[in-house]
C-alpha cells in the first residue's frame, strides 16, 4: 500500500474534505472548512517526494518533472477517491487531495433550490455554476447530471479535469473524458464533442477564451452546455465572459448571452450552525426579457435590482440566501456575516462580535 494512503484512510476517518501535505509542516485536514494538523512529524521535502512519487505513473512523473503542475484522480486501496493537485514551491513538493465522494449527490440531498432542478429540462442554452475554489460547483453539477441521467434520455458528455464523480450510465448515456489523459484541451473537447451526438455537454471550467468560444456555439447550435467559472456573482460572470473574448465579438458576445445565457448560479459554502458540516448558499440569475435587454444595453451593474425582484421566477442575491438560511436554522450567522455583501443587515445576527467592524474615532 502506498504509504501516502494511511494519510487519505485517516483523513476519510475524520470526515474531512481534503488533506495537505507540504513540506515544513504535518500533514493537515480541511475539517467543515478549517485546517487543522494531524499529530505527525514536520515533512521533509525528500520524505515527501517520495511519497508521492509512489503513486504517479512513468508519464505522470514525466510531466511533473518539467515543473508543471499536475492534476489527476487517485483512487487509495481502501476505495476512497480523489482529484489531486500535485505543485512544487519554494521549500519543496506540495500536494492536495480532495476527497470525492464514491456516491453521486442528489438535488434532494443538497437541498438546493427548485429552480436547479428546473434548469435541467433546458434542452438547449448555457447554464453556469460558479464561484471561487472549494464552493462545491463540482458537487451542484455532479447532481444535475445525475438528475438529467436518472430523469431523460439522453446523451452526455463531460469533459473534467480530472474525472471526479463517477457515472455509471443510468437512463442516459454518459461519457466521461479527462483533460490530459482523453482530450488536450476543453476546447478540443466541446469541437470533439459536437461531433459526438451530444444532447448536453459539461465543461469543467471555461478558462480561456477558445474554451468560451467553442462553448457559445454549442449552446446556441442545440445543445444544453454546464460549465464552471471561477467568478463570485452573476454580473461579474457575464462581464468576465465579454471580457474574455476579442473586442470585435463584443456585440456578439451580448448578443449570446442575452440569447442562449440560461441561467447562472453562484454559491458560497457556510458553516451549519453546530459546526459540524457545510451547506451551500447560492446567488440565482435567471435570464429574462429584462436581464436581456440590460446585457445588450452594457448595464449589467443594474442586474442585481432583477435578481432582488425575481423571487418568482427563482432569482435571488447572495444576501437573500444568506438570510434566508440563517432564519431557516441551516447556515451559521457568524459565517453568513463573512460572505454577506451588505454586512450591516447580517450585524444582527452575529454571536462572535469579534468579527465585526470597529468604528473608528
């Protein structure tokens, strides 16, 4: 057995989401959010290497030896799975698995809205999910998936990097392909996919604007696209996508994503109140004749006052969810306080008075 898999099994053991291994230190559990040591020694940079070495494969270790950062999934003797990332710094290797989960969550077990759920009978369009490292996109679109492959038939592509949940094909068809190891690029695999019959394509993560590019004609050729961002609210979503791509498809751009742009969902992850998990809150943007207009007109930064009045089509802010998880007993306040936009109306609630501002003389 790998020796680095008695550091995953206790990690598994405890409940937490990911494990740190880096040089200097003891290996550390991400535990409901927080970090906290495992009582081990400091790791040396050779120790280290070694153990990871111990679990790469001769082209894995090609590429990390180029000084390139790798990602891949790992699968521990025990059965427990994870997505790593393996990195070199300045005292030496460093690595992170997260632990994913071998069962598929549910909408029903997330909790999440009912709108989500509504967003998987698009038959065509893009829907995005976003939000900064560690929010559970992954976990939201894993579900949505799963939903689309019990509910219809249909075929479904998803270009990961890497694979993380694992589907087996239920009423729907479902391939699953790894940057790296199956495709280049994702931008490779959407042109690929195209090609493939697909009824709805995943992309992990729309990163440059070849991937965006590709993942527009899709969306607007028939097709249901998911991807991800790594941007903290709807109207930074839609202006990062404008953004990326070359001035001239400006108009072009707008005139997508006031057409084919879906939905975009945003989401935090919040302590419960007993500090023992983590529950999502989430930022709902979904597209109507209004919203349309603001994007074609450049007046994105007025999306928010739609969001605030769109309770009925299942539009919220983050504040809006914040709150109502608080009331509800689901979200802890002090942890709400700290993604809050708007933090006066969250002082309230607050328990560790530590956290908020000091008014100064």
């Amino acid at each position: 057995m790998p020796r680095i898999d008695s550091f995953l099994k206790l990690g598994l053991a405890q409940g937490c989401s990911d494990v740190h291994l880096a040089v200097g230190v003891p290996p550390m559990l991400r535990m409901n959010g927080d970090l906290m040591p495992i009582k081990f020694r400091h790791l040396s940079g050779e120790e280290l290497e070694s153990y990871v070495m111990e679990i790469l494969s001769d082209s894995q270790k090609e590429y990390f030896g180029t000084g390139k950062d790798l990602d891949f999934s790992y699968v521990g003797e025990d059965g427990g799975r994870f997505r790593v990332n393996l990195f070199r710094k300045d005292t030496g290797v460093g690595a992170v698995f997260r632990h994913i989960p071998n069962e598929v969550p549910t909408l029903e077990k997330l909790n999440v809205p009912k709108v989500i759920r509504d967003f998987c009978d698009y038959h065509q369009g893009m829907v995005l999910v976003t939000g900064s490292t560690g929010t559970g996109k992954s976990t939201t679109l894993a579900a949505m998936i799963d939903h689309l492959n019990k509910s219809r038939n249909l075929n479904i592509i998803s270009l990961e990097d890497p694979i993380e949940f694992v589907h087996p094909s239920k009423n729907s068809q479902v391939i699953q392909r790894e940057l790296g190891t199956h495709l280049r690029s994702f931008a490779d695999g959407v042109r690929s996919a195209m090609r493939e019959d697909p009824d709805v394509i995943l992309v992990g993560e729309l990163r440059d604007a070849e991937t965006i590019s590709m993942a527009m004609t899709a969306a607007e050729t028939g097709h249901l696209v998911l991807g991800t961002l790594h941007t903290t609210g709807a109207v930074k979503t839609i202006d990062r996508i404008i953004d990326a791509l070359p001035g001239e498809l400006r108009e072009q751009t707008k005139a997508f994503l006031s057409q084919s742009l879906k939905a975009v969902v945003t989401q935090v992850l919040c302590k419960t109140p007993d500090g023992r998990g983590r529950r999502a809150a989430m930022e709902i943007l979904v597209n109507n004749r209004a919203i349309s207009k603001l994007i074609m007109t450049d007046q994105t930064h007025q999306i928010p006052a739609q969001l605030q009045t769109g309770r009925d089509l299942g539009m919220q802010l983050m504040d809006m969810a914040l709150l109502q998880g608080i009331e509800n007993g689901e979200i802890d306040p002090d942890d709400a306080f700290r993604f809050a936009t708007d933090k006066q109306k969250f002082q309230r609630f607050v328990t560790d008075t530590s956290i908020l501002p000091t008014l100064g003389g």
